[in-house]
C-alpha cells in the first residue's frame, strides 16, 4: 500500500529545519510589522549610523512582502552613503543582505559580486558582530550553493567573532540563527553528536532571551534531532521518548505563548510531527493519541488557512484507518486530503501523485478496477503535468526576468521624464519671481529719487551756513589727528620693547629648560650604562667562578673515578685472581668461606665500578646524553624503584658542556628522591621546544615542605642552583607532603657565556 509513503511524504515537506522562517505570516500581522519598519525608518535622522541597520530590517521586511522594487531602490540609496563612512561595518552589512536577496532571486553572478564587496569592507571594520554576520552570509549561499562542508567552514568562523563581539541586542538573534544552520547541515550528514550540541546551544540562547518564538522553535529542532537518531537506530526508545518530550514542550510552549508567537499555525505543524511520530514508532495502544494530535492539527489548519498542514493530519488519519482495516474511511479522509491540498495557493503536486496512487490502491484491494483506474489515470496525467510543469519553468524564469527587466527600463524613463517637468516648471516658477522682484525694486527707486531731491533743496541752505564751521572743525580735526598720530607711534615704539623683552625672556628659559632636560637625560643614561656595565661585569664574574668551580669539580671527579678503577679497582680485581687460585687447594670447610668472600669481593668490585662510573659516566662522552640517561637509569634501578627516562622531540643536539651540566642535575635530584624521600617511582623527562628546553623530574615520595628547604640552605640544592645559573635558567620546585615532588627547570636552547 503507498499509504504509509503518502504519510511520509506529507510530514518529510514539514520535517524541514527552516520550515518556521519560510511559514507564511498573516497579512495583517506582517502589514503592521512593515508598517512599523517603515515608521522607524523614516523617523530616524539620515545623520545617525544605526539608520542602516534599520534599513536593513526595513529592506527585509520589504524582500518577504514581495515588494522587490521598492527593496532594492531603498538598498542601492543606503549602500551609496554606506560606502562613503570610514567605518566599513554598514556597507558590509547592506551588501551581505543584498548578496542574499540576489541568491534568493536566483541571480548567482549578482550575488557573488555583493559577497566580495560585503567581505572587503568588513575587512575595514572593527565591529565583530558585522565580520560575524558577513561569514554567516557566506555560509547560508554556499549551503544553497549545497557545499555544506565550506558553509561549516564560514558559520564557525562567525560563531568565533560573535563571541568575540561585545553584547548587543541583535547578537543572539544572529547567533542563533548560525546554531539552527549548523544543526540542519549536521542532520543531513547524521552527526547527531554535533547537531545536539547546536540545537542544545539554540535552545540555551532562546532560554537567556526568553524569547517564546525561539524557544518554540528550539524544542522544534530538538525533537527533529532526535527523531532522526531514533529512525538511525530504532533499538533505542531513549531518543524516541526524547523527541516526544520535546515535541509536547513546543506545544506546551504555543498554548502558553499564543499572544507572542506571530505564526498561528506553528501548532498545526507541531501537532503533525507528534503524531507521526506516535503513528510510525510508538505501540498501537497510542492510537488515540495519534488521532487527537491529527485531529488538532486538522482544525488549526484549517483555522490558519494552511491546507497542506491539513492535508498530512488527513494522510495520518488515512494510515490508522487502513490499520484499522476500515478503507472506506481511509478513502474519505484521502479524498478530504484531495479536496483540501487544492486549496493551498502552492502545493507540491508530488503529494497529489501520493494521493492519487493510494486511493488507486485502496480501490483494487476491493477489486474496484473501475475507480482504480481512474485514480491511475489522475496519477498519470498528475505526472506528466509535473514533467511538462518542469519543462516550461526555464521559459518562465526568462519571460518574467525580461518583463522585469522591461518595466524597469520604462520605470526609469517615466522618472526621467518626470524630473526634466518638475525642472522646467520650477524654472519658471524662478523667472517668475524674479520679474516680480523686479517691478517692487522699480517703484521702491523712483519714490527714493523724488525724496533725495527734496533733502538736496534742504541741504544746500545749510550747507552753505555749515561751511564756515566746516573749515574750523577741520583744522581742529587736522591738530588732533596729528596728536593722536604721535600718541600711536610711542605706544608701537613702547609695546614692541616689552613684546621684544618677553619673548628674549621666554626664549631663554626654554633653552635652560631643554638644556637642564638633556643634562638630567644624559646623567641618567649615563648612570644606567654604568650599572648595566657593572651587572654584566658581576655576571661574567659570577660565570667564570661557576666555570672555574666546575670545571674542578669535573676535574676531581674525573681523577677519583681514574684513581678508584686503576687502582683500588685492579688491586681489588688481582686480589679475587689470587683467591680463585686457592681455592682448588684448601680443603673443603675453608673452601666455602673462600667462595664467600669471592662473592664480596665481586660485589665490591661492581660497587666500585658504579661509583666511579657516577664520577665520570664514560657512555656520556662516547654516545651523548640520551644513552648516559637510560643506562643511568637502568643501574639505578631495582626490585624496590623504577626509573622511567623519556625523551620528546630531541632533534637538536646539546652541547658537551651542557650535557653534564644536565646529568649531574639529574644526577642529584635522583639522588635526593632516593635517599630523603623513599620514592618508589621516578620520572625523567627532557623536551625540545621551540626556543628552550624543558627538564622535568618527578617522583612519588614523601615530599618536602620547600621554603623551609629553600630556608636551610643545603648543598645539594646549591649545586643544581649553581648548574642552572650556568645553563641561565630557571628553576621551579612543587612538592607535597606524602604525594611527591616535581621539579621544573627550563633553559635556552642558544646560552652564550
């Protein structure tokens, strides 16, 4: 029967993790978020900055009404001032949105060339959030583009910058909304370890926001996780129950929220996911169930107008009937799916094919061959209307692109035209003034003319009245002008003097400024170079005398070692010769005390031979410092410790000097562990790194109390001090009392003297 498919393929077109940002919004849900859009967008000041990021949601909002048109003219007005900012966060941001609006149109190339320029002025910008949201544009085309692996690639390079990216409150939302990519990209690839992490991190983010619609979709997500990994692997029922729970939070989520959540028909989808769930994976005892959750995702559909969501309760309601084995209301509710499927503005005819095929079958199962082949035959021509659908649809995309194209053009035009009337009329409006001006200015001249020839009579009898007061007022004017004349030379003369004065003043206690300035900078560098000089002098002192002391120390050992292996050590080597000679004659009770002392002289022999090889170890002159280690750690060790020596990335080789220096180190911290801290176990581990090198001895003792080691002053550790000195490193003791020590030390690779 294709009843079970017709169920699964109506649930897998809903199944889809994207489907709650594709789902259609009331108009007049979505006329009031535009509307308000548009309010803010107007009301802002073209001077402030954020009028961008509003013009992109404006721009959006726009893009999802179906008003291309107007989204792209209001995106090329905004990018034009963007570009111009010396921040290039905005202009990034209005590119990334116009890179996927062009993918969405399907014009590739176009979108392409908005990525490339979103991507360069990022580049400029400080924001992280924008560098953020501009990989997560890359990652949502390269998905469409189906390269989900670099898509991965772009979205955690955005999550990386968006946790970089200080708070704002538009970060969790993009944050979000790069989790739920991620989570569809690792469903597809059955990385259900991956996709719970995102859909468990969606989820944690929803909760901080408290956001009814992203926590709604969050339960969403999980639930679809969990549902696959249970289709993965349907012996665990964990993941089941999971994908259950989840499902009945969303709804649980909606009944609570149904004021806040914008898509009504949200619940339509939720319940359809519930109850095929119950159907395909829970026992028959939750038929009722089955049939409650259908039965409401029946009636929200059809209360939010979404007949597809309809359709699938009906496919599932068809599915328990035929298990029912009552096919002749299986036949009604797939008829009911029929009519209603129709009534959705899009549908995908695929379901009608399900449809169609189902019913044929249901009609032969009760050998009704005339309605069976009527139903074969809608699905055939069903079929071949989706085959011819396809064929034609290029053509289409073609037509519509060059009507677009061609009303574009003629919209243009009409602007053109429309500009160069709206011109014409204001410069005749201008000329138009500008006679009028004209006209007042005539008259205002000639009513000042007639009243200048008036004031003219008035003026010449008194003038001539004047004119002898004139001539005295004018002598008296000339006196003063010429006293007030000299008066301005000597104040010039007298402020030039002071100015002159002041400025010699100021000159020279700048220069005593800068010159006391030098002087203090010279004694000071002065003083330092000599400090420095005499540091470096102390050290090199201290240098020599650490060469000096052990290179007798060195020395001494050497001639000890020499002294105890040719001498003590050959007399005692002749002696056990002349005892093994003996002790074929004596008799047999002096015999065995004989063989005796040939054992203690065999053991004082290897004894001395240990010594003197712990003076002077001869493997580390002949085969370098690795081989002296391991065959250091082999004689020391026995039934009671166990010394373990490790070398990591030893590429280099150490200098001679240097490689005594280590193992006399090393020499002494074993030393130590075994005699004052009754270690079991020893580790030795030398490493290369990049610029230095890492020494590390650690043992499981009894530990010392470090301070009031450090406070005693002991040889021993006077000793290793004195060899790291030489080697110019540092030393770094932890131990605790009855758990062990570990001592640290690290030194450069190049140590010049």
């Amino acid at each position: 029967m294709g009843l079970n498919k017709i169920g699964f393929k109506l649930m897998i077109k809903f199944l889809c993790i994207s489907f709650m940002f594709l789902c259609a919004v009331k108009p007049s849900h979505a006329q009031e978020v535009l509307d308000n859009l548009k309010t803010q967008y107007e009301n802002t000041s073209a001077d402030n900055p954020e009028k961008f990021y509003i013009a992109g949601k404006y721009i959006q909002a726009l893009f999802f009404n179906k008003k291309e048109q107007l989204a792209y003219t209001i995106l090329d007005e905004n990018i034009k001032k963007a570009v111009q900012l010396k921040d290039g966060g905005y202009a990034a941001y209005l590119y990334a949105i116009e890179a996927m609006s062009n993918r969405i149109n399907e014009e590739t190339e176009a979108s392409k060339s908005s990525l490339r320029k979103a991507k360069d002025f990022a580049e400029r910008s400080k924001n992280q959030e924008i560098k953020g949201y501009v990989s997560y544009c890359e990652g949502w085309l390269l998905v469409r583009d189906n390269k989900e692996g670099e898509a991965v690639r772009s979205f955690l390079n955005a999550i990386n910058h968006f946790d970089a990216a200080p708070a704002s409150p538009t970060l969790n939302s993009r944050k979000s909304s790069t989790y739920k990519e991620l989570t569809s990209i690792y469903a597809n690839w059955n990385e259900y370890q991956l996709q719970e992490k995102y859909s468990q991190l969606a989820l944690n983010l929803a909760r901080q926001q408290k956001d009814p619609v992203a926590i709604f979709d969050a339960y969403m997500l999980m639930g679809y996780m969990y549902e696959q990994r249970y289709i993965a692997d349907e012996s665990n029922l964990h993941t089941r129950d999971q994908a259950e729970q989840y499902y009945l939070k969303a709804i649980d989520t909606y009944n609570k929220n149904k004021n806040k959540i914008p898509f009504p028909s949200s619940l339509s989808f939720v319940a359809n996911n519930l109850a095929n769930l119950y159907h395909r994976f829970f026992p028959a005892s939750y038929k009722d169930k089955v049939i409650f959750y259908a039965d409401l995702a029946r009636k929200q559909g059809l209360a939010t107008g979404q007949y597809t969501h309809v359709a699938s309760a009906y496919g599932i309601m068809a599915e328990v009937a035929v298990k029912n084995n009552e096919p002749e209301r299986a036949k009604e509710y797939l008829l009911a799916a029929l009519t209603t499927i129709t009534q959705s503005a899009v549908y995908d005819q695929n379901i009608m094919l399900s449809i169609y095929e189902s019913l044929s079958d249901i009609a032969e199962s009760e050998n009704n061959l005339v309605e069976a082949i009527h139903y074969q035959r809608a699905y055939m021509e069903t079929f071949k209307s989706i085959h011819n659908q396809e064929q034609l649809e290029l053509g289409r995309k073609l037509e519509a692109q060059f009507e677009k194209e061609r009303q574009q053009q003629e919209l243009i035009n009409m602007q053109l035209e429309a500009d160069k009337k709206e011109q014409q009329i204001s410069l005749m409006h201008s000329i138009s003034l500008q006679q009028k001006q004209e006209f007042e200015n005539l008259k205002l001249h000639e009513e000042n003319q007639r009243k200048k020839l008036e004031l003219t009579e008035l003026e010449s009898i008194k003038r001539s009245q004047e004119l002898k007061l004139s001539r005295l007022e004018a002598q008296n004017r000339a006196q003063d002008i010429l006293n007030y004349k000299n008066e301005i030379v000597y104040k010039e003369k007298i402020s030039k003097y002071y100015i002159s004065l002041i400025v010699v003043f100021l000159l020279a206690v700048i220069f005593l400024l800068y010159a006391y300035k030098q002087r203090s900078r010279s004694l000071r560098q002065n003083r330092e170079l000599y400090n420095f000089s005499l540091d470096k002098e102390r050290q090199n002192v201290k240098i020599a005398t650490l060469t000096a002391m052990l290179d007798g120390q060195e020395k001494e050992r050497g001639r000890m070692a020499r002294d105890l292996h040719d001498g003590l050590g050959g007399l005692l080597s002749s002696t056990k010769i002349s005892l093994s000679q003996l002790s074929d004659q004596v008799a047999s009770p002096i015999k065995n005390d004989l063989e005796n002392s040939l054992k203690q002289m065999d053991t004082a022999v290897e004894e001395l031979r240990r010594v003197a090889h712990n003076l002077m170890p001869d493997l580390l002159n002949r085969y370098g410092l690795q081989e002296a280690l391991k065959d250091y750690a082999a004689r020391m060790s026995n039934e009671r410790l166990d010394i373990d020596v490790q070398f990591l990335h030893m590429e280099s080789d150490l200098e001679k000097d240097k490689q005594l220096l280590i193992y006399r180190i090393i020499q002494e911290l074993v030393n130590n562990a075994i005699k004052h801290a009754s270690a079991k176990q020893i580790l030795i581990q030398l490493v290369e790194e990049e610029t230095q090198y890492h020494l590390t001895v650690e043992d499981d003792g009894e530990g010392f109390d470090v301070e009031k080691v450090k406070g005693n002053q002991s040889a021993g550790l006077h000793n290793i001090q004195y060899r790291i000195d030489f080697l110019k490193g540092k030393l770094h003791i932890h131990s605790e009392i009855n758990v062990g020590t570990s001592v640290e030390i690290t030194f450069p690779k190049n140590n010049t003297k």
